[in-house]
C-alpha cells in the first residue's frame, strides 16, 4: 500500500484528539505509511481545497455536525466533485442522515460512530477501516475479470466497472459499461455475478450487477440511477427501493 494521506475534520476538541491518537495507533500498528493532516482551521482547510489535489488513496474522517458555516456533508460533496474515490468517512453519533447523503452525490466509504460512553470503540473501528483499506489497494490493481469475447479475450479491471445489465431481447448476452466504452459479452448476468464478491458491487438484482461506488444520485420519483462518466440507468421503483435499502442500511 503506497503512502497515503489522512485527513481529520473534527471541532470538538477532545474528540479531535482522541480520533488522531487512534488514527496514529492503527496506522503504525498495521504498517500503513502515512502523512497525518488533521484541521484546526476549518475555513481555511475548505478554501484550499479549490487547488488542492486530491489522490485515490486519501482518507478523510470529516465531522457531519461541525459548528460551521459548512457541515461535514458540505465538505464531503466538495471532495467528491473532485475525487470519486478517495475514502470519506463521517464522523457521526448515528447514521440518520444516510438518504441525504447518498441524494447529494457523495456515497461515503463508511461511518465512525462517536459513543460518549465508550470511546475506545473509536479506536477499535479504525483499525478495522484501515484493515479494510489493506485489502481493498492490494487489489486495486491486480483485481481482473478475464471473459473470453468471440476469438478474444477481454482482461477488464473491476475498478473501472461502472454497471452490468443483461441485453434487452437477450438473457444470454450482457452489457459491461465501463469508464469509457461498453462491451457486449456471451455471459448470463448470473455467471458474471460469480466474478463478484466486494461489498462495493451490488450483485441482488435479477438483470444488473452496479457499482455503488459509481453512483452520484438517485432520483426515486423518476426511476433514474445517475452515475459518475454520465451513464444513466432507467429502474422500476422496486429496483431503487432494493439499492436504497442497501445502501442506507
């Protein structure tokens, strides 16, 4: 895993400290190289954002509730316009705002739950969502489907999978829509699914197989799944209520 850099957004003090502390345990504790960046001047942190470059790997713990002018939603939506992949993981005492934050385009990558009574959970849920983040850049890179396609063989990153659909017209035939182009394959979507076990592609509906980290909004009332590259996806309300669960679960 290639260094990486950590962000926290907390204005609360002592829960500000007690995060970085966990933060700096896990970190050495699991090997990981990193550069610690952790905010005092929210306002400041916010406008340079605007030229800051943000990499695949970054982490940031932002704060939902922060004493500010901007939220940690707020934030979070800023860092997603610029990086779809980055990790975003709010800081929260509970998940309520799960639906909003997936209808403002910014599907975070988890949550750090604050109990008062018990902080020492802080530290335990970091460790496993740095645990997490091991296994998902070892295989960042590596991690294939490989379809034969007619006299061809097709090695496709999963990385770059925006969705999968079955052919209209045709169960035997599959859709794989990717970053920048499509492919038709002779594979049942129920094969392809097979290929599938991260918690990022969702694999419990009939004739798709999504990438919800792909998603920037959901519009129920018009059937429409909106995701990153522009590709749009045309639902029954049955199929958005299924990934809304999913998702905000």
């Amino acid at each position: 895993m290639s260094k990486v850099n950590i962000y926290l957004v907390e204005d609360n003090f002592l829960h500000r400290e007690f995060i970085e502390q966990s933060v700096i345990t896990s970190a050495e504790k699991l090997n990981i190289r990193y550069r610690m960046h952790t905010t005092f001047d929210i306002y400041n942190f916010v406008n340079q954002m605007d030229t800051h470059v943000i990499m695949d790997n970054d982490i940031y713990f932002l704060d939902i509730d922060l004493n500010e002018a901007l939220s940690g939603i707020d934030i979070a939506e800023k860092i997603r316009k610029k990086n779809h992949q980055c990790y975003i993981y709010f800081i929260t005492f509970h998940q309520d705002k799960s639906l909003e934050i997936v209808n403002r385009h910014i599907l975070p990558s988890g949550y750090l739950i604050k109990d008062p009574d018990n902080l020492d959970s802080i530290a335990e849920q970091i460790q496993l969502i740095f645990e997490k983040i091991q296994q998902i850049e070892k295989h960042a890179f590596t991690d294939n489907i490989i379809l034969k396609n007619g006299s061809e063989q097709l090695f496709l990153p999963k990385k770059d999978i925006i969705f999968i659909q079955t052919l209209a017209g045709s169960k035997n035939y599959s859709l794989i829509h990717l970053k920048n182009h499509t492919h038709s394959v002779r594979y049942q979507i129920s094969a392809l699914k097979l290929l599938f076990d991260e918690n990022n592609f969702y694999t419990n509906l009939k004739s798709f197989i999504i990438n919800t980290d792909e998603i920037t909004s959901i519009d129920r009332k018009l059937g429409i799944i909106h995701f990153n590259y522009g590709y749009e996806l045309y639902a029954s309300k049955k199929i958005i209520n299924k990934l809304l669960n999913h998702l905000t679960g």
